[in-house]
C-alpha cells in the first residue's frame, strides 16, 4: 500500500483473509500468538507457501505434528526461527545500521 506500491485487493486484516485468496508469495511468516499457530501454518502450507514459524513451533505436541505432517504433505520447507525482536542486541544493531550503510 502507499509507498510500497501494494494493491488494496493484496492487503488483508487477518490471516484467514489472505489464505482465502491463491497464493501471492513463496513465503509465509507465521506470528501470530504461540498458541495460535497450527490453523495458519497448516491452511498456508495447503497453499504451497512454504512456512517460516516463530519459536515455538506450537503448544501442543500434536499441533506440531499436524504442522510438520501439513508441511511433507504439500512438500513444503518448514523453518523456526527464534524471536530476538526484544532483546536489547536487536535495538543496538538496528541503531549502528544507518551508520553503516552510508
């Protein structure tokens, strides 16, 4: 939207809304509440995306299977990766960025 030029038709308010339509990436970044991430990483794996997962995979162990069994299914790559967005290492880097890249 605006600046980054996307069309209205490709923003969405809800994951449901933008699984409801055919795939428009190859990725899926799933970050939604810990306990809330089975429905999404499964419906977008259907999709043919392949799934980026924050850590944890899940709650339950039988979210996380149905997440992986969702993923071989529709042959699709599943990454978790480790949430750092609160650690003061993550501000201090994004701070030292604008001086590094001029």
């Amino acid at each position: 939207v605006g600046a980054h030029n996307i069309p209205a038709a490709n923003t969405f308010t809800s994951w449901e809304d933008a699984a409801s339509v055919p795939r428009l990436a190859t990725v899926a970044i799933i970050c939604t509440q810990d306990q809330m991430h089975r429905a999404p990483a499964v419906a977008f794996a259907k999709l043919g995306y392949q799934i980026l997962l924050e850590k944890p995979m899940a709650t339950t162990e039988e979210d996380c299977m149905a997440i992986v069994a969702a993923c071989k299914e529709n042959n699709v790559m599943l990454g978790v990766c480790h949430v750092l967005r609160y650690r003061s290492v993550r501000s201090q880097m994004i701070d030292g960025l604008p001086a590094a890249c001029d």
